[in-house]
DNA sequence: GTAGTCTCTCTAGTCACTAGAGGTTCAAGG
DNA sequence: CCTTGAACCTCTAGTGACTAGAGAGACTAC
C-alpha cells in the first residue's frame, strides 16, 4: 500500500493542496518520499485523514482536531477533553441554529413585505435596512455569514 | 454635527478600524478632514453607517451591502434587485440552518454516547469520528465552521 | 505648556483553504 | 529506450471581513 498524494485525495475526498495544507499544518506526519521527492502515503495516514475529513464535517475546527489528534495518539488518557471539545462543537451549533432563526424570522418579514415592483425610494427591503425601529424584535449582534464547503 | 470617528464609532457600534476598512472598501466616501487631517462625519454618515450595520446584523456580505446602496443612491430604479438579495440572503440562512440541524442531530448523537470518565481508546467520540460507519446519517458535506461577531 | 487620549497610515495576522507560476517526476505507450 | 502528458514539487498570493500593532501626529482639558 503506497498511495501518492493523488490517489489518497481520491479515495478520502480532501482535495490534493488541503493535504499538503494540513500537513503544513501538523495535522498529519510528514510522509515517505519516493526517490524522485514525492509523498507516499499508507493505511494509518489514509485513516488518519479519514478522521480529519470526518470532524472537519463536523465543523471541529483544525485547532480542535489537533487536540483529538493528540488524543487519538495517547489511548492511556482519558477522554475528558474529548468529550468538552464535542460538547463544545454542539454548543456552538445549537447557538448558530438559535441566531440565524431570528435572522431568519426577520428576513423573511423583510424580504416578504416588498413586491420588487415598485421603485427603490419606496422599497420596503431599503427602508428596513435603513431604519432599525422598524424590526420586529432586537436582532442586533445576530450571526454573521459563514463559510461552507461547495 | 462634526463627528469625529470615535463619535461615529459610539454612536453605531461599529469599531474605528472597521470604519476606515468600510472606508477603503468603498461601502462609505472618504468624509471631509479637520484641519489636522481628521476624519469628521455627519447625519449622511451616520445613516448611512447605520444602515450597514444593520445589513452586517442580517448576514449580508459587503458585497451585497455595496449593490443595496448603490439602489438606495438611486431612487426612481426599480426595487427588483433589492428583493432579490434580501430574498437569496433569506434562502441561504434557511439553507445554513438545515445544514445546521443535521449537524446538531450528529454531533448530540456523538457527544452524548460518551460519558468523559473512560480512557481515550474507548472513547465514543473519538471512534465516532474515525469510523464514519458509525453515524446515523450521512452528513458528509454539511456547514463548516462560520464567522461570528463576538 | 503639557499630559493623555484620540487619530493617522501602514503592515501583517486571522481561518481554512484555493489558485497559479514555474519546474520536476512518474507511468504508460510506442 | 524514449517520449508524452499527467501528476507531482515548492512557493507565493488571494479570499472575506475584519483585528492588532507600530510609530507618528492631532486634539482637548487643565
């Protein structure tokens, strides 16, 4: 099993630069090489990829992965932190979720309340914008735009 | 009314530099300058400054916010364009949260399998992660982390 | 006049990649 | 054995929306 750094982006889904990104990174071990200076790849490095895809899915950031990492490499260590930082993940989810229903609440009434027919000086998107006692309720510091895989 | 960028920055709660970095993005005009080269701002300003706030609040990108001003600047154009960001801001909040929820449902599933008193070779988060045949569904390619105001 | 805060510009750092330049190595076909 | 073309190498820079810091100048209250 010596996998190129191709044929391991194609059988984990991570893209061949994220690799070597996250090698950079310390997130994996740099590998092999071939003689002509290429990374060869085994079985415990497609599994450990395997894992960073799978958190990164999760949203565990890469900081976070690295503490599971370490984890991972000392299995006489209890896993306390483990479970904080997965707690701490669904925490930071179940927050997202609860502000970008109130966004999404106010959007909506937003959004529903201008026909797009009309002209801008009396655009009821604009004036929302524009003025803030207009809003249904506070939702000042809401979440802000993020990032998302393709 | 001669605000000075501190003024504006208390009145909005948007920071200082945030303002100069609106600035050389080109969402506010440069302002006029005190006689030792200061920014000083007015009413205009301070709307206007407000408005992006508030659009920031609801998630949308400088980029978004740029053309929304561009139609506030031209009032007799029709509002189309401004129903349409409004409407496709509200369409990707509903698509964030339902990536979202799965994500909850994955990461409850996870965390709460494991009760943080074991060793990490028996660690359910720890496993769940390194076997994706473990989740209860397939939620490869879901939200990855997001950016947030404190 | 002076102390202390505010403001100026500029550069670099954040996160997790992504894109591209310019050069080298590998594997398959002839 | 040789060629071709895909895959690989390193390095730098760019993304979005800021944030932090350096070093210098301006303003305000006493």
């Amino acid at each position: 099993m010596f996998l190129s750094i191709g044929d391991l982006a194609a059988r984990t889904g991570v893209k061949v630069p994220t690799i070597r990104y996250y090698e950079s990174r310390g997130l994996l071990e740099a590998p092999l090489r071939s003689a002509g200076n290429q990374r060869r790849y085994g079985r415990a490095e497609l599994e450990r990829l395997g894992f960073i895809r799978h958190a990164r899915d999760l949203g565990f950031s890469l900081e976070a992965i690295a503490a599971l990492i370490e984890l991972q490499d000392h299995p006489d260590r209890a896993c306390t932190s483990a479970t904080r930082i997965a707690q701490g993940q669904l925490g930071a989810v179940r927050e997202k979720i609860r502000r970008l229903r109130a966004l999404e609440a106010e959007l909506a009434r937003i959004a529903e309340g201008c026909t797009g027919d009309g002209a801008a000086r009396d655009c009821y998107v604009l004036a929302s914008l524009a003025d803030h006692e207009l809003c249904a309720r506070d939702h000042s510091i809401e979440a802000r735009s993020s990032t998302q895989r393709s």
